[in-house]
C-alpha cells in the first residue's frame, strides 16, 4: 500500500467510526465503544507508518481535482512533509488516549455514544487540517471542529455554564473566522491558487502584492482558534465541558490548528516585517497575561487552560521570530504533557469530587489515593516548568534560542525587536509558569485536613493512559538530535545562555512559591480552618464516579466562599491577584463594547417590530375589516330587502344619469 493511500486511511478511518458511532449508537449500543476506540487506534498506527514512511526526507504530494471553479481551482490535495507527519501521529495518540480514557470516565452517561462520535469526527477534522494541501479542503476541517467542538463542550447542556461556555466558544471563534476566510481569498486572488505548495512558490518567486494585508487578516482567526490575545476569552469557560474533551481541544486539536496553519504558511508571514512585529507582540500579551491569571485561579481546569494559552504564545512567538522547527516542537511536547495534565486533572477530580484547589488544600491523603494521577502529574509539571530533562525544557529553550538569534539580528527578515519582545516575555513566563506548576501540585498533592470520602479507584482505562503519556513527557525532548532534520533545521539544542537563564528562572519561579507556600501555611496553621471541607447533608459516600461526574455534583464539601489564605498565589500576585483571577476583566470590557450594543440594539429592533412594523401591519388590516364588518350586516337574508335595495339603487342611477346629462347639455 503506498504511503499516499495510508494517508488518505488516517483521517477517513475516525470519520467512517464518526459515522457508524452516530448510526448504530441506540440500535446497537454494544458496538459504540469499539466504533470509537478502535478506528482511532487504527488512525493512530497508520499515522506511525505514514511517519516512518515519509522519515523527515523529501515532501510528498499527491491532487485530484475537486470540483472546477474557474481560474482559482480547488483541488483535493495530499502535502506530507516532516512535521505534518510528526503531528498527525501527535493528533491520532492523544485521541486514542481520549478515546480509552472516556470510556470509563463516561462509561454511563446516556449521551456517551454522539459524544464518542464527536470526539471521532473532532479527530478526522484536525487530521484533515494536519494532511491537506489545498487550503479550502483545510478550512473544511477547520469549520468542522469549530461545529464538534460547540456540542463537545455544551455535553452538558443541563448546566447554564456549559450552555454559555459553548456559545462563546462558538462565536468568539467565528468572529475570527471572518477575517480569516477574506485573507484565504485574498491570498488565493495573489497566488492565482489554491494549493499550498503553489502559494510557496509564488512567495518565494515574485512575492505577494498585500503580504501584510493578508497576514493580518489571517492572524485574526489564528488568534481565534489558537485563543490568542484578545480572542483566548472562550478557551478557560471551555472548562465546562467533559474533562475528556478539554484535554483533544487543548494538547491535540483545535488549539494547535492555527499554530499549525502559521507554521505552514511561515513565509507568507515572513514576507510582512509588521506582521511578524504584530505577532510577537500578540505572542508576548499572551504568555505573560496567561501566566499571571494561571496563579490566581482556584479551578485546577481553569489553571491548566490558562496554561494552555501561555504555551501557545510559545508557539506563536517562535513563529514570530521565523522559526516554525522551534514552534512545531513545542506544539508536539506540549501535546503530550498538556493531555497528560488535563486527564490527571481528571482523575483528580473523581478522587476529590470537586474541581476547587481551596478544597483541595484542605484535604488530606489524596496523593496516597491516586498514586498513578500523582506520580505522572509530577512528570508532567516538572515538564510544564521546563525542568531539564523534561520534554518541555528542550522545547521551551528552542523557542528562546530562536527568540535570542532573533534579537541579535542573526535571523534574516525577523526585525530584532521582535526577537527581544519575545525573548523577554518568554523568560518572564518561564518564571510565572514554575509558579503556577508549583502551586498547584502543592495546594492538590499537599493538602492538610481530614481526608475526603473514598469514592472508590479509577478505571484501569482512566490509570492507563496516563504512564502512556509519561512516556513522551519524560523522553521526548531526549530525540531532539535525531529529530532536527524533520524540523527544517540543523539543531534545537539549547545553548549556555537560554539553558542557564530559562531554568534559572524556572527554579526561582518554583522555590519561591514553595516558600510563599510554608510561609501562609504556617500562619494558618493555628486558626481555624475557613471554609473547610466537611460532607455534604445529601451526598451519599457510594455515589458513582460516573454519576458524579456525568452530573457535575460534586461528592462532598462547601467551601463557603472564604478565599484559602494559605494559597501562595495570594502572596505572590498582592493586589494584582483580584484581576488576575477575573482574567484582568477582559470578559467585562467585551461585554460593555460588544455584548451590551448588540442587545441594546436587538431590543430597538424589537420595539420597531412591535410598536412601529406591527401597527402599520394592523392598521392596514383595519380598514378592510370595518368594511368586512358592513358587509356582513347588509347580508340579512330577507328577499324583499334586496329587491328594495336594488330598486332604490336603481333610481338613483337613473336620477345620477339625468342629472349629468342636463349637466353636460
């Protein structure tokens, strides 16, 4: 079987599962848990030997035309290069784990079977966006996880949050997809095509004539996919949904999807200085925005979201100073620890039965509870900090190698403030981000209180998958040298300088919390405990994990909305924390710009509708049903009656025409 038929198979195999998952889910609900789990798998191995197959070497393209639409055609096309490759694998082994991990998290939820196929059809969208050589074929696949991804995160639907949390997923990233689909055309009008590799090729040849018109309106739904400043609002209410689906959206899918696209498309930026300047500066305001708000949140979904926008603006700012080696190999290292993060997470939350790190802090034992969660959330924290050798320090220092060549003038096209506006923002995130690592593997693994109610172990498939994830996040940045050639570059060592600055600054980011952590504990250690734990009057200890969780109640405990003073994050941040938790109230600046005009000016449109449209509409249907209403009663029915007003009628008429004659005479 050739390499190009395999391809075609990795993404077509989730869609054909999508499909007969949604089919057969009441008719034959024995076969949901293979239909989800097994073509993904298959995906998964396919996308291993598309990988070995293609081996970092010459691209691979393969086209047929779609359908003719005139001199821009659109062609259904295959483009294999070494970090598409890299990345479907990334794609199809996080949605197997997904796949696996949901079967016991959601083992009796009612709507586990559209799930399982939305989760499916997630998976062959973004495997369509990773392969496709044609950039219509890729907004297909792009459209579509913004569909899978509305009914993924309203799972539960029952909750007013998740209900919020979808439509703002929705239209936040809509609204960058506007801007997004008139650059496509735009770009498609300068190239005379549709094809990536032709679109290169031009870029290289003779140039764009609106090279950064085009990048600037193409930034715009990156930003909105990849929850990029300002448009990142709708990734932490996301959190909503199944943990499951956090975890695809943020490590795998959705998310990386405009990285990838940039990546792609690098040279189209790379022909616009102030688009390069642009994204720097939007990479920047996210690292460092993020991170800050990361360490003020209580909701350990919401800290791991927050994460994820951070190590995005990782990407987008190696992107930023030309290097898409650097960005692609910490989108590939952050989808392995990031998807480990968030199924822990998962875990945790089972054993806990809450999502709040207050309670957590205030519970005993939970780390001896869930050795699995525990040991490989250390790893993937250690990795999220950039500890050497984690995963994450190899990729993170790439990034800041990349930003230090920029700021020196050494990467040809990239302005030098753009290497030092991202050299900076990224060592002040290293910083911040071993901060809120820290914090949060104290205030879950390190609580003090009474223990929590045991509500039993985790499925084998939740504790699984995660030493699976391990593996990569401990490993993975160890196959750098072997790996560069996939990259389009010689190297991703770190050198001297970044290795000694980002984990210098990561270990003080650590030790510092870790010391503000001591600090407020022993202050509290002699008061009453406030707000803690205690079992809820109606929970019941034996309540099943799934119940808990397909109803997001949680076991036990109101925290009472006291703040938990021992929380070093309060320390950390001062007065900053309070803005810093609302996520520096960007939420309530869009909705007096945006959200209060428009329903300020839906309410107009209604008393128009009402007051005005609807009183002409009456008024017109007035007049003819008082003569309607004459009518009838001339209709008495007595013969006699008619025959008067006829012959009345009559010699009027007769008295009319004389009168006119003699008139006219």
């Amino acid at each position: 079987m050739t390499i190009t038929t395999l391809a075609v198979l990795v993404p077509l195999l989730p869609f054909l599962g999508a499909v007969a998952g949604l089919l057969l889910g009441r008719t034959a609900p024995g076969f949901v848990r293979p239909l989800a789990v097994l073509p993904t798998v298959a995906a998964a191995v396919l996308a291993v030997l598309v990988a070995v197959r293609q081996g970092g070497g010459k691209d691979i393209e393969a086209s047929t035309r779609l359908t003719p639409t005139g001199s821009v055609p659109i062609d259904l096309a295959l483009h294999l290069d070494g970090f598409a490759v890299l990345v479907a694998v990334l794609v199809g082994v996080v949605a197997t784990c997904v796949q696996i991990y949901s079967t016991g998290y959601l083992r009796d939820d009612p709507r586990y079977p559209s799930y399982a196929a939305l989760v499916s059809l997630f998976t062959s969208a973004m495997l369509l966006v990773v392969y496709s050589g044609d950039l219509m074929v890729l907004l297909v696949g792009w459209e579509i996880m913004g569909i899978c991804s509305y009914f993924l995160v309203g799972h539960y639907w029952e909750t007013p949050a998740a209900r919020a949390a979808s439509l703002k997923a929705f239209l936040v990233t809509k609204l960058g997809d506007v801007p997004f689909l008139f650059g496509l055309f735009a770009l498609a009008a300068d190239a005379n095509s549709f094809r990536i590799s032709t679109i290169l090729d031009v870029v290289g040849d003779r140039g764009l004539d609106h090279p950064t018109l085009i990048a600037l309106l193409l930034l715009a739904g990156v930003a909105g996919k990849s929850a990029q400043f300002p448009l990142h609002t709708w990734l932490p209410d996301a959190m909503a949904g199944p943990t499951p689906v956090s975890a695809l959206i943020h490590a795998a899918t959705m998310v990386a999807a405009g990285v990838y696209f940039v990546a792609r498309l690098l040279p189209v930026f790379a022909a616009s200085a102030a688009a390069l300047t642009v994204l720097a500066v939007m990479a920047a305001v996210t690292m460092v925005g993020s991170a800050l708000a990361a360490l003020a949140q209580d909701d350990i979904k919401r800290v791991l979201a927050y994460s994820t926008i951070g190590q995005l603006g990782y990407m987008t700012g190696a992107l930023a100073v030309g290097d898409r080696g650097a960005a692609v190999f910490h989108l590939l290292s952050h989808g392995a620890f990031k998807a480990l993060l968030f199924l822990g997470a998962g875990v945790i939350i089972h054993a806990a039965g809450t999502n709040s790190l207050a309670a957590m802090s205030r519970m005993g034992g939970l780390a001896k509870r869930i050795p699995d969660a525990y040991w490989t959330m250390t790893i993937a924290l250690l990795a999220l900090a950039a500890i050497p050798p984690f995963a994450g320090f190899f990729s993170k220092e790439a990034v800041l190698v990349a930003a230090e060549h920029a700021s020196l003038g050494a990467t040809r096209g990239v302005p030098s403030g753009a290497g030092w506006i991202v050299l900076v923002a990224g060592l002040v995130t290293a910083l911040l981000t071993a901060a809120y690592a820290t914090r949060l593997w104290l205030l879950a693994f390190r609580g003090r209180g009474p223990a929590a109610p045991d509500h039993g172990k985790q499925p084998l498939a939740m504790n699984g998958v995660l030493w699976l994830l391990a593996v990569p996040s401990l490993g993975f940045g160890l196959t750098v040298g072997q790996l560069a050639g996939w990259f389009d570059v010689h190297s991703l060592a770190p050198t001297v300088t970044t290795a000694v600055l980002g984990t210098g600054v990561a270990l003080v980011g650590g030790l510092v919390t870790y010391g503000a952590w001591r600090y407020t504990t022993a202050l509290t250690a002699t008061r009453p405990p406030i707000g803690a734990v205690a079992a809820h009057p109606d929970a019941d200890p034996a309540t099943s994990e799934a119940e808990a969780i397909a109803t997001h109640t949680a076991a036990y405990g109101d925290i009472a909305s006291a703040p938990d003073p021992a929380d070093p994050g309060r320390l950390l941040l001062g007065p900053l924390h309070r803005h810093a938790a609302a996520g520096f109230h960007l939420d309530a600046v869009y909705h007096t710009l945006f959200v209060r005009p428009v329903q300020a000016a839906a309410e107009l449109v209604r008393f128009l509708d009402r007051e005005v449209v609807d009183t002409y509409v009456r008024g017109a249907g007035t007049l003819p049903r008082l003569l309607g209403a004459g009518v009838r009663r001339a209709q008495t029915g007595n013969v006699q009656t008619y025959l008067s007003a006829l012959l009345a009628g009559s010699v009027v008429l007769a008295i009319a025409a004389v009168i006119v004659a003699a008139v006219g005479a």
